[in-house]
C-alpha cells in the first residue's frame, strides 16, 4: 500500500503540535479528537471519517486527567493515529468500512497506553535539561536558562511527532494483514460502532457529574428531553 | 526606581502558554515558571549577581494548575519588584509565598477545568456535533477557550494587582460555587439529551437501546471501581461484534 510522503510530513507536524497542546503549551484543546480528527480528515480528503471519529473518541478520554505526575493514557495521539489510519486503509484498501474502523479503534487504544509509557520517560529526561538550567543560572546566563526550556518544549513536540509517525507506520504494516484473516464478510454497521461509543462516552460523563446530591437533576433533564422528542 | 509596566505582564501572559513545556519529576514546573518570569529579572534587575539569584530562587520546586499558575506569576512579579522597591532585606517571603500557593492553586484548577469545565464542554461539543456537524467543535473550541484565555489574563493582571493578598483572592469556596453551578448545568443537560436521544433514536429498535445502556451502565460502575479506561471500550467493541454476528 503506498502512502505519500507529503502525508508522512503532515503526520509527523500534526502529531508534534498535538503533543504540544496535550500538556507542553497552549491547551487550547485543539488537540482533543473533536478539533484534531475532522482537520486530519479534511487534510486528507474524508472529512466525513474525520468528523465520526471526532465524534466517538472525544468522551473516552476525559477521565484520566493530566494532573501532576499522574500517568495517563496518549488519547490524543492515539485518536489521531485511529483517524489517519481508518482514512488511509478507507481510501487505498477494500476492505469493509466498519471493520477497518473497529480494527484501528482497538489500535489507537494500544498506542494511546503505549503512549502513556513515554510521557514518564520524557518527563524523566528533562531532569537533565534542569541540571543544566541550574549550571546557567549559577553563571547568571539567563538566555540559555530559557533555551533549556524551549529545548524541553521541542522535546514534548517531537516525542509527539515520533510517537504519531511510528504508530502510524506500526499500523500500516500490521493492520492490513491482520484485516486480511478477519472474518469481513460479516458486516459490523459503522451505527453501531458509533452507539456503543458514544455510551462509553456517556458512562464518562455520568462518572464525572452523576453523584447523590443531583440525581434528581437527571431525571429531570431526562424527562424535559423525552417530552421534546415526543412533542417536536 | 523600575517598575513593571502592562507590557511585561502582557510578556508573562504569552510566556505562561509554555510554562509546562519542560515538566519534569523533580521540581516539576520550577523552569517554566523561570521562563515566564525573565521579562521582570530583564526589568528589575541589572547586576550580575542579584540576576544570579533571581534565577536560582525561581528554579527551586513549583507546581500547579497550569492556568491557575497565572495568579503565582502575578503575584510573584509583584513580590519581586515591591522586595526591590522597599529594600527587603532577603527574598525567603517570595519563595515560601511561592510554595504555599502550589497546592490551592493545583486544587481548585483541576477540579475546576480538568473535572468540571472540560468534561462539560466536551459533552456539548459532541451533543452539538451530532446534531448539526461541524458547528460541534467551534463550540467545543471558542467555549471553552473563552474562560480559559480570560483566566490567564486575568490571573496575571490580579495575581499582580494584590501581591500577597491574592491568597484572599483564591478561596476554594468562591470556586465551589462554580463548580457545582456547572455540574447542575452538565448533569440537567445530559439528562435532556439522554432523554431526547433515547426516544427518538433507540426507542424504535429495542436490540440498540439495549446495546446503548448495557454499555453506557457497564462504563459508569466500572469506572467507578477505578478501572482503566481500555476495559469499557473493548467491553463496548466486543458487544458491537458479538450484536453483528447476532
């Protein structure tokens, strides 16, 4: 299967600035799966994929937060691994749209874990651009104290284009043959896949706000909803 | 005698986007927070050694909320050039202010964006991009950016306004209050939603409104055991395999 090169660049630049915003700078958010998926998908051509795996991955990682030292999953990058491999598998291979998005949905999760692995790993290296801070600021050099810092922010960035580019390139070798001995002529409806997801994604957000003192609120939203559904 | 004009803090306030950029597990955000104050050591100090120092007391250990760390910026630069202005005989006040910001600010912060806000915002992005596509994530995008950008300000230009006083300024009740406000709001509209949804998509096909909570109920108990987040996802693909071969 060929993939151009310009793509490989383009994945590899994506893949560094979603590293960034996840936590080195900015967290604007335009690293979550609801910005960052349709743009890939508009970049290469099916923004449509684009926008349904924004749509079901957004939820599934809120709840390990990127707070202190914790350890949590990469599901920024490895919803945008899911994304460039289900449109380039879509585009250059036949085989059936909802197996191929359940097969790279199961691989994103391993990359966003694998992941989580080199973020401590990155962490731990830049202890080295610390020591070195320090060598500067006892010299009073106040340039190259801030240089430490922006090599620590090139750092995040290439971890994240590395991390990108290599599952992307995992997933290339791997998946089409692993697609090739599944059963694909049963059909697995993309509406499915969708619904099961976005219940995660719900299950998530019960978990977030759901608690005894406002239950009541839900059924109260429940019932407002189904009136409207009803009467609309 | 110097002072900070609004051009430094407008420097810190572009700096402070890359504060976490070298997080490490030794003092965790101490260069970043280095890295964003050298506009006010450019400003306030010129000998060699007090710039020394400078450095040295802003490299010691900082953690927090990275958009919270906004209000200890201000204050900080605040510290700083008072300290100069009123002839402190020794620094310790700043760092130990410094320190003692790190857990409020990293509490209220995270509770406030990363458990409440983001959470939020990310349901109505994907309840708006169901429904109507691409507006979902302009939504998602602008609002919670809108809060987000206004604190950061924000905080630098108080954080600067009270020096010391900023402690008054954080108290975690005054954020409670928003953060339950929010949570009322999150929960009333996934309520509309589930119920809206669960008419009007699941309850023609009894087979997807089965499959839509045995997932959704599996994902909150499971989540709730402090299980890892693979575990509902592959729960949820395997139902959809096993429904597809049914």
């Amino acid at each position: 299967m060929g993939i151009m090169i310009w793509k490989l660049i383009a994945v590899f630049l994506i893949g560094g600035i979603v590293g960034l915003d996840t936590t080195a700078a900015w967290q604007m958010l335009f690293s979550h799966p609801l910005i960052s998926c349709p743009s890939v998908g508009w970049l290469f051509g099916d923004l449509q994929t684009g926008l349904f795996m924004g749509l079901i991955l957004e939820l599934l990682w809120l709840k390990d937060l990127p707070v202190g030292g914790a350890r949590f999953p990469e599901g920024n990058i490895g919803s945008l691994v899911t994304t460039f491999l289900a449109i380039t598998l879509k585009q250059n291979t036949t085989f059936p749209e909802g197996w191929i998005v359940l097969v790279v949905l199961i691989f994103g999760v391993m990359v966003a874990y694998g992941g989580s692995q080199s973020i401590a790993l990155m962490r731990t290296n830049n202890i080295i651009l610390i020591r070195k801070a320090d060598r500067f600021a006892d010299q009073g050099k106040s340039r190259k104290v801030a240089c430490m810092h922006l090599l620590g922010v090139l750092h995040a960035f290439i971890h994240g284009a590395l991390l990108t580019t290599m599952s992307v390139g995992v997933g290339l070798v791997l998946l089409p043959p692993l697609l090739n001995i599944l059963p694909t002529n049963i059909t697995i409806p993309l509406q499915n896949i969708k619904l099961s997801l976005l219940a995660v994604g719900f299950g998530v957000m019960a978990y977030f706000f759901l608690s005894r003192r406002n239950w009541i609120y839900l059924i109260f939203g429940i019932g407002i909803g189904g009136f409207l559904a009803l009467t609309i | 005698m110097r002072r900070l004009s609004r051009v430094d803090l407008f420097k810190i306030f572009l700096r402070a986007y890359y504060i976490q950029g070298s997080w490490n597990y030794e003092r965790m955000l101490n260069l970043g927070f280095c890295f964003c104050l050298i506009p006010v050591m450019k400003k306030l100090f010129s000998q060699p050694e007090e710039r020394i120092s400078f450095l040295k007391r802003h490299l010691q250990y900082f953690n927090s909320h990275p958009y919270f760390a906004s209000f200890a910026l201000g204050a900080t630069a605040k510290l700083e050039e008072q300290a100069l202005i009123e002839k402190w005989p020794d620094y310790r006040p700043v760092t130990v202010f410094k320190e003692r910001l790190c857990g409020p600010l990293g509490a209220i912060g995270d509770r406030l964006f990363w458990g409440m806000l983001k959470p939020f915002v990310a349901m109505l992005g994907v309840i708006f991009t169901l429904q109507w596509g691409l507006v979902g994530p302009a939504i998602f995008f602008i609002i919670y950016n809108a809060p987000h950008i206004y604190l950061r300000y924000f905080g630098i230009m108080r954080g600067y306004e009270l020096g010391f006083d900023i402690v008054r300024e954080l108290s975690k009740r005054k954020y409670e209050r928003y953060i339950h406000t929010i949570s009322v709001l999150a929960i009333l509209i996934f309520g509309v939603f589930l119920g809206w949804f669960t008419i009007d998509k699941l309850y023609p096909t009894v087979r997807l409104m089965l499959q839509f909570f045995l997932v959704a109920l599996a994902t909150f108990f499971m989540l709730k055991k402090e299980l890892p987040m693979f575990l509902p996802i592959m729960f949820g693909l395997v139902l959809v395999l096993i429904f597809s071969m049914a």
